[in-house]
C-alpha cells in the first residue's frame, strides 16, 4: 500500500511537469515493478524512454518518493485486533525499516503510536542497523524485561523479517496474505523462514488470543 501511495505520489507530481497523464505514469512504474525491477523502479522506468531521462533524475523522483505524506491505512480487522491483544495483556512494538523520514511519516499517518507500546524505526541509528541485525529485537527483550521464547515477532517478508527473531529463540509468524506485494516470495533457507504461516488477520489474531490465553 505504501509503495502504491508513492508511486501515486510521483505520478501525480511529474504528470504537471512533462504534460503526462498521472495514470499513464503509475502504470508506468507498476509495471516496471512487476516486471523484477523492486528496488530500481525509478531506474527502469527512466531507462525505457530517452525522452523522459531528459528530463528526470531517479534521486528526483526517489526524493518525492520518500518525502510524500503517504496515503495509506490499517488493513481491515488489524485496529480490532490490536485492541483485542491489548486488552489480553499483550506488549505490542512495530519495528520499521528504511529511510527515517518515510517511516516516521507512515507511523504518523497510521497513529500507531497511539496503538501500540514501542516503535522502533531502525533508521535512527543507521542503514547497518535494519533487519535482519538483532538491535531492534534486543531492545525490546531489555525494555520489557522479557526472555526471547515469551516473545513473537509477526512479519511478511522472509528475505529479511525471521532470520533475527529465529536466531534469538522468538516465535515468528509470516502472515501471507491473498494478493499482498511479497505473497509469492520463498525463504532462501530454513533460517529465514518463520516457524508458522498464517492467512488472514483474524487467523492471526485467533491464534495470538489462544496463546495468551494458554500462558495465562
């Protein structure tokens, strides 16, 4: 959703400049995007057509990006479900990574620091410090005085969300939704894959409310 939210973002903005139709220019980069290009969009999108690189830079367009007020929101179920966890007991964190300024800004546009106990943006202390490295999980096993097999690490993306949690004895559940961006993605190994794999927001939350339930 957020990708989608910047994509727009960019469409929107440049359409003005170079007299183009903002959905012509989303496609545009979707396409590219779908086409194996994650993490060079901009590049790809720029290569495809001299007349545009004439005009665009990708640190340009990969500003605008990072710098939009991102239109985006909690899935459905997820705000009941945080709701229901917290009244369960339940110590609830986000962990984010990437640029500080567009994890501060979704965070900001989310509430979620209203809706949850911690947010650990792994930014503030710099790109080494992303997942997978142990920081983030090491602060919260320290600020809740919690021994790691008391705690459960959710996430959907194996190339970087299990490895850490794994290693330091969590509980870590994928959550593979129908049609998400990284449904499709495999672990590369039995390190990076999470221990359960769960389909839906209310699965998720059923199984979470069971297990406070069982410790109690």
């Amino acid at each position: 959703m957020y990708v989608l939210s910047g994509f727009a973002a960019v469409a929107r903005q440049i359409a003005n400049e170079l007299a183009l139709e903002p959905e012509d220019i989303l496609k545009g980069l979707l396409a590219a995007e779908a086409a194996g290009a994650q993490g060079r969009v901009f590049n790809a999108w720029l290569d495809g057509s001299d007349q545009l690189g004439r005009h665009l830079t990708v640190p340009l367009l990969v500003d605008i990006y990072r710098t939009h007020r991102p239109s985006i929101s909690l899935l459905p179920g997820v705000l009941h479900m945080l709701e229901s966890l917290r009244n369960a007991a339940y110590k609830l964190a986000v962990v984010s990574d990437g640029p500080l300024q567009s994890q501060r800004a979704k965070m900001e546009v989310l509430a979620l620091e209203r809706l949850v106990d911690r947010v650990v943006l792994t930014d503030e202390w710099g790109s080494d410090f992303w997942k997978p490295h142990h920081r983030a999980l090491e602060l919260l096993e320290s600020v809740w005085s919690c021994r790691p097999t008391e705690l459960v690490y959710v996430g959907d993306n194996p190339t970087k969300d299990f490895a850490g949690p794994n290693a330091r004895g969590w509980l870590t559940i994928r959550l593979r939704l129908k049609g998400q961006r990284l449904q499709e993605l495999e672990a590369a190994d039995s390190d990076s894959s999470a221990q359960i794999e769960l389909h839906s927001i209310e699965e998720l939350s059923s199984f979470l409310l069971a297990r406070a339930h069982l410790k109690r």
